[in-house]
C-alpha cells in the first residue's frame, strides 16, 4: 500500500480499520475491508504521506495509525526473516 510493491502475501501485513483507527490483523481474520502493507517504517510513512489508509479501507476522514506505527517497529524485521537490505531487492514495482 505504501510502496504500491508487489511481494509474497507472507511478507506483507494485513490492516483494518476498527473504530477510526488502522489496527494490525495478524491472524488475517478480522471482518472488513483490509489493505496490505510491508513491515517496513518507510512504507508505513508513504502511505500515511498520500493518505491510502482512507482510500484502501474507505473510510471517511483521518484515521489514527499510532498502534499499527507501534507494531511495525517491533516487528519490523523480525516478521520477514531478513536483512532489510535483502528485503528490499526482493520487492517487485506494480506495472499499473
């Protein structure tokens, strides 16, 4: 969602939006519409920066992303496995 990248659904988290808040659904089951996002910082800022959340999710207005934020530093490169530099050379741009 944020670097629009094409990978592995294994490397990418599953968001929603839960009373006017982006929440982290790690079991891939809370009802809704869900947008997927890397675990990467740099992705999470893109998308707060263009403002998908809203779009992806269609939701009317701001929504608060402090706890999905929170998340993705924790697990941010514990979730894929590797080194963030082999991470990045791995991400496919969508030709769209």
């Amino acid at each position: 969602m944020g670097c629009r990248a094409r990978t592995l659904p294994s490397e990418l988290l599953r968001v929603v939006a839960v009373d006017g808040s982006v929440v982290p659904d790690l079991r891939r089951r809370l009802p809704g519409r869900g947008a997927w996002l890397h675990f990467d910082l740099e992705c999470l800022r893109n998308a707060e920066r263009r403002r998908a959340f809203s779009r992806a999710l269609r939701v009317q207005g701001a929504l608060d992303v402090a706890s999905l934020r929170e998340h993705v530093e924790r697990q941010g490169e514990l979730a894929t496995g590797q080194p963030r530099g082999q991470q990045a050379s791995r991400k496919q741009v969508d030709p769209s």
